[in-house]
C-alpha cells in the first residue's frame, strides 16, 4: 500500500512540476482544385483513422459555382482537384462511409437539448496505378515526377493554371503518389445530387505516421475551412509537454497555424462506435481509441503547411512539399523522450483538486488544533 502511495505521490508531483516548468518564459521554447469553370471550394471534410501503420484516410470536398446555386444550366460540365497521397493505396478506393461524416458532425456537435469519361495515361506521362469510378466521381490514383504528372492533368482535362503547376511540382518533390478526381456534375444531376454535393471516398495506405495535406485547400481560394476528424490510438495534442503531462488539448490552438484548433476530444463510446462501424466500406473501425476534432478556418495566404501526427499524438507541421513522413521524422530530435510516459488526460486537473483538498484538510486540522491548545487549562483543586 505504501509502495502504491508513494507512485501515486511521484505521479502527481512529476505532472505539477511539468505543469510549473512549462509556465517559465525562460523555457518556452483548394483543395488542389483544377476546374473547369469558375467554382470554389467550399468546405472540406476529412477523417483519419491510424492504427499499426494502416491510415484510412476518408475525404469528401463541397463546392460552389458563383452563378449556380441550384445546378441549373451554368453549372460547369466537371470539375476536378489533385491531391498528393503519402503513399500507393493497398486496396481499391471505395465509397466512404455514407453517414461517417454526418455522424461525426454530430458528435462534436451535438444539437441542443429538445430541439466522366475514363482517364487515360499518355505514353511517357504518369503511371495509372488504379481507377474507379465512385458514383458522379472518377478516381485516378497516378505516380510520377511533377513534369510527369502536370502532362497527364493536362491530357486528361484539369485545367492547370501556373499557381497549381508551381504547387504541384512542390508537392512532387516530397511524394510522386497523387489522386486525380473529377466530378461529373451531368451524372450527379441525373442522380438528383445537388450541386456541390461531396462525394466521400475511402483511402487506405501503409504509413508511419498519420499525415495530411493541408496546403493544398488554400490552392485558388480566399479562405480555407475544413473539419479534421482523428481515429488514433492516443489523443491529440499541441506539444509533448502537454500530452506527456496529460493536459487536455481542447480548446488550444495549433502552434504556428492561425485558425486551426482542436475543438473538441474525447475517447470512443458505443453510440458512436456502433454508428460508425456499421456504415458502408467502415467495418475497420476500432471500438478503442480516441476521436479529435480540429477545425481550421483561416485565410488562404497563412496555410502554408501539411500536417503529420506523432506516435505520442501530438500535431506537427512542416512547409508543404515537405517529405510526408518527414513532417514528423524531421522534428524527432526535439522531442521529448519517447520512453518517457504520458500520463492521462486530465491529470493536472486532478492533481490540483487532490492539492486543494489537501489545504483543506491541512487547514482545517490546524484550526482544530489551535481551538483544542487555546482552551484555558484547570485551576488546582477544581
């Protein structure tokens, strides 16, 4: 009991004294859109899921034409964007899941109580590595050096404006894998689609880390806003200090990223493991770990960097083209140790209740102790 004690004790004094060291000043240390008319990216919404070296990577972007609201007659025939992919998909793209995304949503914002033609790869151009039509969308996973891959988008209808080939031929240095999609909006209004309906789709890839591109949304547009949802193993959070302290990240803005917050974090619960495990292509999802949320909403100009996750779980970010894996194996020096174990979330809170309670109990013996010592001793002979 005593040897339980004394960890106990050795716990909370390590997160309080890291809790005080990291107050010190002295130690602080468009989508890539290619249209073909006039459309913005409207909002992008993506769920990472990472466990064991497996990323299920799941995107769905909304779109806008400035004259068609309603997916009248002005609406452009397609539409496309390129993405770059850390590595080769292990199985074929899918339909993501149909209600993940919605259900997602809902949870980290729950409602208030009672209320095309196939693409073809050109000789001496990017290797076709897979194809597959998903509903009004057609998916191209091609590789390639960036000269390469600009050939192709051109042969096969992107229109590629100067600002997405000098992005293109960046994010080529770093990884020669790239998603090509284009959304028929023709087939979408057949299927009674309205204009600017995403189209989720499934991605799964052999990975170290968890990674994202961010960079690429900022491509062509004012402002960027996207919804980030993670499925890892451990939370998320936006330093080592604070995950290997346990401090909740909820609320805290990305160092270095205006605009990007984690809004909201918990562990998963049945309800939404249920929901999301029973959804089309989403069998894989695990009953254990943890869904984050991170907003971004921030003007084009300030995204300037991808995204990778740590095996501690914490967000680093690196100027895009950057290497995918690189984004986080770049930054291992300055890490905290990795044998050094992160306490759980929400320990600093506990640790200064459990403080509190103690001053309140220190300081209620010592009242009782100086009544007991005030009261007047007896006479002899009383």
């Amino acid at each position: 009991m005593q040897m339980l004690l004394k960890k106990v004790v050795a716990c909370a004094l390590m997160a309080l004294g890291l809790l005080t060291i990291q107050t010190l000043p002295a130690l602080a240390c468009g989508g890539l859109i290619a249209p073909d008319g006039d459309v913005f990216l409207e909002r992008a919404a993506t769920l990472i899921a990472w466990h064991d070296g497996i990323e299920h990577y799941m995107t769905s972007f909304a779109y806008s034409a400035p004259n068609n609201t309603n997916g009248g007659s002005n609406a452009p025939s397609s539409l496309g964007w390129i993405v770059p992919l850390p590595s080769v998909p292990i199985s074929p793209i899918v339909e993501g899941g149909a209600w993940t995304l919605q259900r997602l949503d809902r949870e980290v914002h729950p409602p208030p109580p009672d209320t095309f033609p196939e693409a073809t790869a050109a000789s001496g151009s990017a290797d076709v590595l897979q194809q597959v039509q998903i509903e009004a969308l057609n998916v191209t996973v091609i590789r390639g050096s960036g000269d390469q891959v600009l050939q192709w988008a051109k042969q096969n209808g992107f229109a590629v404006n100067d600002e997405t080939t000098a992005h293109l031929l960046d994010y080529a240095k770093g990884s020669p894998i790239f998603m090509a999609a284009k959304y028929n909006t023709a087939i979408a209004q057949a299927r009674h689609q309205l204009s600017g309906d995403g189209v989720p789709i499934l991605i799964t890839m052999r990975t170290a880390h968890p990674w994202v591109p961010l960079e690429v949304l900022a491509l062509g547009n004012s402002d960027v806003h996207a919804d980030l949802y993670f499925l890892t193993d451990e939370p998320l959070n936006t330093s080592d200090m604070n995950a290997v302290i346990g401090q909740s990240a909820v609320g805290s803005q990305v160092p270095g990223a205006p605009g990007m917050q984690i809004a909201f974090q918990e562990q998963m619960n049945p309800s939404l493991y249920h929901d999301l495990s029973t959804d089309r292509n989403m069998s894989w999802v695990r009953p254990d770990g943890w869904l984050t949320y991170v907003s971004l909403d921030a003007s084009d100009n300030t995204v300037t960097y991808d995204m990778g996750i740590t095996p501690r779980g914490v967000i680093r970010l690196a100027p895009y083209g950057t290497a995918p894996m690189a984004v986080v194996d770049g930054t291992a020096a300055s890490a905290l140790p990795s044998w050094l174990p992160s306490l759980p979330i929400g320990t600093p809170e506990a640790v200064l209740i459990g403080l509190g309670v103690l001053g309140m109990i220190a300081l209620l013996i010592w009242l009782f102790r100086g009544k007991k010592s005030a009261k007047p001793a007896a006479l002899p002979g009383e």
